[in-house]
C-alpha cells in the first residue's frame, strides 16, 4: 500500500468530430499528465466528443467496442503506466446505453462505470448505473462519479462505505456555477473523510462557457489545488494517507 498517489484532474476542451477527433488530445494530456508523476487522470463527462447530447443522434459517438476505439489511448496507458478515466457515451454489450467513465488500465480490459444520476435529457439517451464504481490504485480505493452524481450526497456516502479513499469526478460546471462547485466537493470530501477530485470541461459546451475550477479537495473540505483559467490545463496534486488518517481519527 502506498503512502502517498499523484493524481491529475485533466480540465479538457474536447473537439468537435467525435470520438476519433479527440484521440490525440487525450494521449497529449496523458503526456502531460505522466510528466507531473501521475498514477491516474480524470477527463471530464463525455470527454471523448465534448458534451453535446444533439451528437448523440450519430451512432459515431458512441463507444461500441472500447478497446478497439480506445486502442491508441491503451497503448499510451501502457507505455506511461498511467490510468486514465475518460468521459463517454458508452452502448454496453447488450445494448444498454450509459454516460460513464471509461477506465484504460495498463494490462487490462477497459472497465465501464456508469453515471449513477443521469438527469434531465440524459434521461431520453442513457440508462443510470447503480451506484459508484470502485477501483484500487497503489492501495487506494477511488470512487468514480460523472457530474449530478456529486449533488447526491447519498452517492458520495455510498461510496465512503465502500472504502473511497479518494471520490473522482468528470463534470461540466459552467459560468455562474462556481459556488455550486465549490460546495459540492468541499462537502463531499469533509463529510467522507476522504480527497475529492473535479475534472471539469473546458472551453465551451451546450451548457455554456466553462467556469474552470477543476482541482482536488481535501478532507478539510478545503481546497488544495485548483485550474489557473478556464481553457485546457492538467492539475496535480500529491495526495499522502496520513493526512486522511489524521482526519478520520
């Protein structure tokens, strides 16, 4: 088990074109990201074709067969040792359509987990998972949520009962929405007793302009580190156990 994790919270302006068109930018932020001495990097929702649901009409943007699609970012993750969780729409062997994360780990099949809280016109095109997904990285336990998830306290509680040492989280929070944001993540991460992680989009969405902010929280419900703008940016941060052991105490 380790005493410490870098992590990298990727704020990521997704290009327009789908899923193809964005590839390199994601190996680039993994470059990036493994140049701070990251373990894992979180790409905000949807970050495979930036969010947009109206692109959803073409089949194109939709994840069908990840490790043939995700095949370059595989093999990044592989050469860097780094994991990476991106953001997509995802249609599940047996057809079920999800807004999740997807997981590229060194070695491994990519792993799925699904929004829990899909709200609003996410409701016309995915179906909602059943709670957070847990993933072990050097002896950490990291809970992934995508966005309206994190307004659920009860997905975060659920997550902590898990185990969540850190609760890592692809969003879109636009203008007009940083207090919302700051909330949301200093009140996860102090009532959990665990680091909470924002990866939020960059640039402009169907939702709006950015408000930027993505960053990681600590059990304090403080924040530590966070994005300098609005554009694209990666933000690490060093996070040690025994600043969650002091808190959980």
């Amino acid at each position: 088990m380790s005493a410490e994790l870098t992590v990298a919270a990727v704020q990521y302006e997704s290009s327009q074109g789908g899923i193809a068109a964005n590839i390199d930018g994601h190996v680039q932020a993994l470059e990036d990201a493994d140049g701070h001495g990251a373990r894992i990097a979180v790409f905000p929702e949807l970050s495979l074709i930036g969010y947009d649901l109206s692109q959803l009409d073409d089949e194109a943007c939709w994840l069908t067969n990840p490790s043939s699609q995700l095949a370059e970012v595989q093999a990044a993750c592989e050469d860097m040792g780094i994991i990476a969780a991106l953001g997509a729409a995802v249609r599940e062997p047996d057809g079920t359509p999800r807004l999740a994360s997807v997981l590229i780990r060194p070695g491994t099949i990519p792993l799925i987990a699904p929004k829990t809280h899909v709200h609003g016109a996410e409701q016309h095109y995915f179906e909602p998972g059943s709670g957070p997904t847990l993933v072990e990285v050097d002896g950490w336990n990291i809970a992934l949520a995508v966005c309206f998830d994190v307004a659920k306290p009860s997905h975060a509680a659920e997550a902590a009962a898990g185990g969540a040492d850190l609760y890592a989280a692809s969003a879109v929070y636009v203008v007009g929405e940083e207090r919302r944001l700051d909330l949301h993540f200093g009140a996860r991460a102090m009532d959990s007793r665990f680091f909470a992680l924002l990866a939020n989009a960059a640039g402009r969405t169907s939702l709006g302009q950015s408000c930027g902010g993505s960053g990681v929280w600590g059990p304090d419900g403080h924040r530590m580190v966070h994005a300098r703008g609005t554009g694209s940016e990666v933000v690490s941060a060093l996070l040690f156990r025994s600043v969650l052991d002091r808190y959980r105490r």
